[in-house]
C-alpha cells in the first residue's frame, strides 16, 4: 500500500518547519547513510587537523554571559 503524495504547498510555515525537524531527526539516526562529497570529506578532515593542533576555540559560557549582562543597554 503506498502512501499518499504529500501536498507541501498546503502546509503552514509552522508545519514545514515541524517536517524539517522530522526529516534531520531521522537522518541523524543513521549518519552513516548520508554520502559525503570528497570535497565535504576534505573540509570536516581541515577542521579535525586544526581543531586537535589548536585545541577548541570560543569563549566559555560562563564568559558569554557576563558579557552579555555588563554590556551597556
């Protein structure tokens, strides 16, 4: 039995955006059944090289936030 066409021109923005999430959430299940470009490959092995001879960047949480609050109004 096959299931009925979907009418995405008929869903509300909301509804759209509540089937992405569905969709990402049941790609995520399985990551290895995505196929990754050699291209995409290449980059995410950048980022590792750089990440494990820098270490992470960014700003602790705790430092964002106190930034936040003692930023003038």
């Amino acid at each position: 039995m096959s299931k009925p066409a979907l009418n995405i021109d008929s869903l509300s923005s909301e509804e759209r955006l509540r089937l992405i999430e569905e969709l990402w959430e049941s790609l995520s299940e399985s990551p290895d059944a995505i196929p990754l470009t050699d291209a995409q490959r290449e980059e995410l092995d950048r980022r590792l090289d750089d990440l494990e001879h820098s270490g992470p960047e960014g700003i602790p949480w705790e430092e964002v936030l106190r930034q936040i609050r003692t930023r003038p109004r």
